[in-house]
C-alpha cells in the first residue's frame, strides 16, 4: 500500500510475520505500548513456503494480526520493519469495510492521538 493511498479515517489490519514467537510478541507488544495498534494476535507456528535465494524455502515462523487505524498505519508498518529480523519483512495491510461498531470506536480510542 502505497503511503498516499492510506485513509486516516479507515480502519486496518496488519498482517506481519516474525521470524520467531519471540520476535513475535516483541513487536505486538511494542506495537500496543506504543499504541500504533489496539491489538495485536500472536499466531504460532505457521507453516511457511516462499522462494528466497532462488529456492523454495520450508519454514515455521509466527505471525502478528494487529487492528489499527490509517492515523497510525504508517508509523505501526515502520516500526515492524524495524524490529523485523527478517531481510524483506513481510508487512501488509489492508483495509476492513465492515464490523461492529463500538470495536471500530475501541480502536479509534486507544490508537487516536487525544487519548
């Protein structure tokens, strides 16, 4: 996603992968200290194949699944980077259009900058 193409407005999700639970919980738990994220969830082990190096890699990593708002996506995407042991981090987003309200609001509340 592009840094023009993010709606302060809107509301996200990020998916990231760490190279371990550890690196993991590291960066959720940054991420909600830091309140780029209301919430993160720490998945581990997933099952991973990707090409690197030109080959077929067969890895276990973990994955973080973090709710935010597009006020602090890019903040919340650099920070991931910079934690992430991982050459080329794999940090996405993408935006959610629909779901219950007074979360959406949650979120707003413990990401917004008037706390």
């Amino acid at each position: 996603m592009a840094k023009g193409d993010i709606e302060k407005e809107k509301f996200y999700f990020l998916y990231i992968t760490a190279a371990s639970k550890e690196e993991a919980v590291r960066l959720a738990s940054t991420l909600v200290a830091e309140r780029l994220v209301a919430c993160a969830n720490v998945i581990d082990p997933i099952h991973s194949f990707y090409w690197w190096g030109g080959e077929v890699k067969d890895d276990f990593e973990a994955v973080i699944v973090a709710k935010t708002q597009g006020l602090r996506l890019e903040a919340a995407i650099d920070c991931a980077k910079d934690i992430s042991s991982h050459e080329c981090p794999c940090v996405v987003a993408w935006p959610l259009m629909a779901g219950n309200s007074d979360f959406f609001q949650w979120i707003r509340k413990e990401t917004g900058i008037d706390r």
